[in-house]
C-alpha cells in the first residue's frame, strides 16, 4: 500500500507549512538528512504528511522579478529596513531548491513540495508567471507587509515602532485588502495564518467584517485556510485563525489545512494534537492534502 492509500485509510494530521531555515540564518542548499530528520519528528507526533514550503523571498529568483517593491512607501525608516530584510534573505537558488525536495520525495520521504509566497501588490500576476512550470503540489499564500512595513516582524526596530503610529483597525483594513487582493489572483492555493495581523495581540473591538472579508475572499476564489500552531507561539497566544473566523471559513465552506510554520525542527508539527481538536471542535472531519496543486481530502 502506498503512503496516500494508507493515509487515506487511517486518517492524517498535516504539517502544511514548514520551513528549513530561521530567520536568523541564511538560506542555502536542502539536505536531505535535514528533511529525513523533519519527517521523523513529524511522525512522531503523528503527522502523516508535511509540506516544505520556505518563503519565496529567499531565493533569488523572486529578487530579479520583484526587488523594490516597497520603494513607493512614504517612510524612509521602512524602507531601509525592508531593505535590509530582503537582502538578508535573499540567497538561495529557487532551482536548487525544488530538485532537492523532488529528490527527497523520489528516495520515499512523506514530503510534498510546497512554497510561502507573499503578497506583492499589484505583482501577483509576475510571481504568478515566475512560478508556473514548476512541479509545486502546495502553495501557500501569505500577507507579511503592508508597502514596506513588515508588521508582523519584531527583530526590526522601524517595523515595531510603526505599530506605535497605526491605529488597529486601519491595519486590519490593509490587510484584508491584501489578502483579498492574493486570494484572488489565482497564485496559491492556502491561506497561510490567515489572521496574522493579530500576531502582536492588536484586534479591533468588533473584527467581525475583517472575519467576514476573509471568509468571503478565501470561498470566493476556491482556496484552503489553514489552522497553525504558531498563534501560540507568539504574543498573541492562540491559534491562527481565531475561533471566530474558523467558524465563518466552515459556514463558507472552505477546506482546512493544518500546519506548524516551524523554522527549526522542535517545533515540526508543534502541538499537532491540540490542531486536530480544533479542528474537530469547528465541525470539520477532514483536511484538505495537495498534488501538483490539486486537492484531495484525507479524513482526520
């Protein structure tokens, strides 16, 4: 019986968003030791599947198409930092990349090949030709800035200080705006941590019309959401997406991932029990797994 068949048959937890390298470090050539070391610790928190899906900004190729994206932004202070963000982590090739996960999934690893790319405004339709002719089976698609400020990152004194500067509602504004924008373009296939904007505890009074937007984009263009561990590993402490937002995405209709969003290995398939409660808790039986970014569903 092949791994799919046998997943099918005893249901699955997936681990959908993973990646091999922190920020901290610079990105370069997959091991694979490293991705066999990740599939043994994702089964052994009973997850039958992962997806490697490093950030699409790490390689180069997405520099050539898409450097200076944050340049109409009115603030110098973020523009220098989203600069020295970008060139940061800009290093690795995108080829290199997918040979060696296509190579780990040739030699039996529970891998599928999978990539986080972010949204550009106004470029979705370049990363969308950029990635076309690839051998993907997932991607997720993400909103990290909003012009050049990466609000959701804490390691950049600008990007912390302009949450000083921004009143709540208006970023989620943006962001749903964002978000919408990606759902549509036709360019992923998940939406990642789908209320990230949360990330450092900020929430409207009354989200319920971003929580509606969210669900409308993400029914409206046939795409997955995915249910991640990693709200509670961050100030915020709870889940992405929140409860009430899970419970829009299931009266839509809308498939569900499940994911982790480690950088390192201990946290691969992080609190993967408590995923599946909440899950189960939403209504939802089954998840939603991806070839060559087609879709299936496998039973929890």
């Amino acid at each position: 019986m092949d791994r799919e068949s046998l997943a099918l048959r005893l249901g699955v937890v997936l681990d959908y968003h993973l990646h091999l390298w922190p920020h901290s470090r610079r990105a370069g050539v997959v091991a694979l030791e490293e991705l066999a070391a990740y599939c043994e610790r994702a089964q052994a928190q009973g997850v039958a599947e992962i997806a490697v899906t490093e950030h699409f900004h790490r390689f180069r190729q997405a520099d050539a198409a898409l450097r200076g994206f944050w340049d109409d932004d009115p603030s110098p202070a973020l523009r220098a930092a989203m600069t020295d963000y970008w060139d940061w982590h800009v290093t690795a090739d995108l080829d290199e990349y997918v040979d060696q996960v296509v190579a780990a999934k040739a030699a039996g690893l529970p891998v599928v090949l999978g990539l986080e790319v972010d949204h550009f405004a106004g470029r979705m339709d370049k990363v969308g030709a950029l990635l076309d002719g690839y051998p993907f089976d997932v991607l997720l698609g993400s909103v990290h800035w909003l012009g050049a400020w990466g609000f959701d990152n804490g390691g950049q004194a600008a990007f912390v200080a302009e949450w000083r500067r921004q009143a709540v509602e208006d970023v989620w504004r943006a962001y749903t705006d964002a978000l919408e924008e990606l759902a549509a373009s036709s360019a992923v296939d998940v939406l990642a941590h789908p209320d990230l904007c949360k990330v450092f505890g900020h929430v409207p009074a009354v989200p319920d019309e971003f929580y509606d937007r969210m669900a409308e984009a993400a029914a409206a263009s046939g795409l997955a959401a995915e249910v991640s561990s990693a709200g509670w590993r961050k100030p915020v402490s709870e889940q992405y997406p929140a409860p009430a937002l899970l419970a829009r995405f299931r009266a839509a209709g809308v498939p569900l991932t499940t994911a982790s969003d480690a950088h390192s290995q201990p946290d691969v398939a992080d609190r993967a029990g408590d995923l599946r409660a909440v899950v189960e808790s939403a209504g939802y039986s089954a998840l939603q797994a991806y070839r060559r970014r087609h879709p299936h569903s496998v039973p929890l």
